[in-house]
C-alpha cells in the first residue's frame, strides 16, 4: 500500500519506459546517457553505478558510469577520495539505500570522512541518496542520485532512487564483462566457511580452535588452504573474496 501511495500509475509507467531504454543501450556510453535523463525526469541532477574498488586502477571490468562534475570526477580519482568514502561505508549497512543526511546515524565518521563530505558539496553534491548492490560471486556496486538543494529525499523520492538504482545496475552489469570474482580452485569447504566467518568476527587461532573444538595449528591449516584456493596474500583479502561469494555475511565485517 506504501508504494501505490508513494508512486501512481503514471510514474510507474515512467519507470518502465526507462527500463525499455536501459535494456535497449548497447553500450555504457548510451546507458549513461539513459540514466542521466531519467533521474533528471524524477527530479534529480546527478548519478554515479560504480563498482566497489580501487577506482584509480582503471581495471577491466569496471563499472563506473556517472555524470558527476569531472572537476568531483578527477578529484576523487586523483587523491583516491574513495578509500575515505563515508557514503558507501554507510550505505552497505542498510539493505535498500541511505539518504547521505543519516551517515552519522549510521557510522562514526572520521575526519577524512568528513573532509570527503566537504569536498562533494564544494562540487555542488549537497544531498544525496545512495543504494548498495551485492551479489555472491560479484564486485559489489552502489548507485547514488544527487542534487544541490540541502533539503532531505521524501519517501517517495527514495523509493523512486531504489527502483532507478535497481534498473541502471541489471543493465550496466549485462554490459559490462569480467564482473564476477571467481574462487581460484574448488569451493570452500565447511569448516574453512567456519573460520573465515570467525577471522571476519574478530577471533584469533586460539579463540577460534576453543569455539570449533579443534587445535590451533588445524584451524591454521584450514585457513591457509583457503589462501591459496583464492590465490590472496593476505587474511583480509581473503575474508572480502569469500564475502564476495557468499560465503561471509557482510554483518560479520561491520
């Protein structure tokens, strides 16, 4: 009922011809050019699908689609802003989008947080609402909608950038290849989910060898076998490739 008041038969109609014309886009040039209308139609000004990542890499496979202003663009990328991100650090704890006016009801943020925030609104990013994508065996991805007007989204407006959101990201991850992260090797197998679910939480070898009933060097060598099938160096690496497959709950990193 929420939705059939937020949103009438005509907008949801809107919503299905910028469906029709996303899935028609043949390329991320003529997707970004769709988006970009159709946000401006529901009364936004600027979008960023990104995948989650180190964007100053430039890897293939990236989706990184935005009509942001290129001074915002080049900044974020050149002084790799992104690692300080408050939106999409925020944003990942809720499971349909964020309005940016509640990241400090959502996370402490830091300075460089901040300072990031800062920066945005210099660009005219003053408000923004930001939706978090995730799928197991894939890049994570988040779509945000910005305006300058300091004023907070209406329900409607936030239901609306959900189900912008949700069209723009299916259509840019049928264009874009190379998105999915695959496990080098065979799957995990039980006992290795069990701990890198308790590496994520926080336990040591000893910790976790008491709660599995197992000694520290077996849990050692459970873990390590993990590495190796990812291929990664490190242990944090390793819990964010099994989050990515599905095998770890982002709950268990925030």
């Amino acid at each position: 009922m929420l939705m059939v008041q937020a949103i009438d038969t005509a907008q949801l109609r809107d919503f299905e011809e910028v469906h029709k014309a996303c899935e028609a886009a043949e390329s991320s040039a003529q997707l970004s050019e769709v988006i970009a209308g159709a946000i401006q139609q529901f009364g936004f000004r600027w979008f960023a699908l990104v995948d989650d990542g180190d964007l100053y890499k430039h890897r293939s496979g990236c989706m990184m689609l935005t009509n942001y202003p290129s001074s915002w663009v080049d900044e974020v990328i050149s002084a790799r802003l992104y690692r300080d991100d408050p939106v999409h650090a925020a944003s990942i704890r809720s499971p349909t989008g964020l309005c940016w006016d509640r990241i400090p009801d959502v996370i402490a943020p830091t300075r460089a947080q901040l300072s990031v925030l800062e920066r945005g609104r210099a660009h005219g990013l003053t408000t923004g609402y930001t939706v978090p994508f995730r799928i197991p065996g894939e890049r994570g991805a988040f779509f945000s909608i910005a305006r300058p007007k300091d004023r907070s989204f209406t329900y409607s407006e936030a239901i609306s950038a959900q189900l912008l959101g949700g069209i723009a990201f299916e259509a840019g991850r049928a264009l874009v290849k190379g998105r999915a992260v695959k496990a080098h090797g065979a799957p995990l197998t039980p006992r290795q989910i069990d701990c890198l679910r308790l590496i994520a939480a926080g336990k040591t070898e000893w910790e976790m060898g008491k709660i599995l009933g197992l000694s520290p060097s077996t849990i050692h060598e459970y873990v390590e076998a993990a590495r190796r099938r990812y291929g990664v160096k490190t242990r944090s690496q390793l819990v964010l490739a099994a989050a990515r497959d599905g095998y770890v709950s982002l709950n268990y990193l925030t």
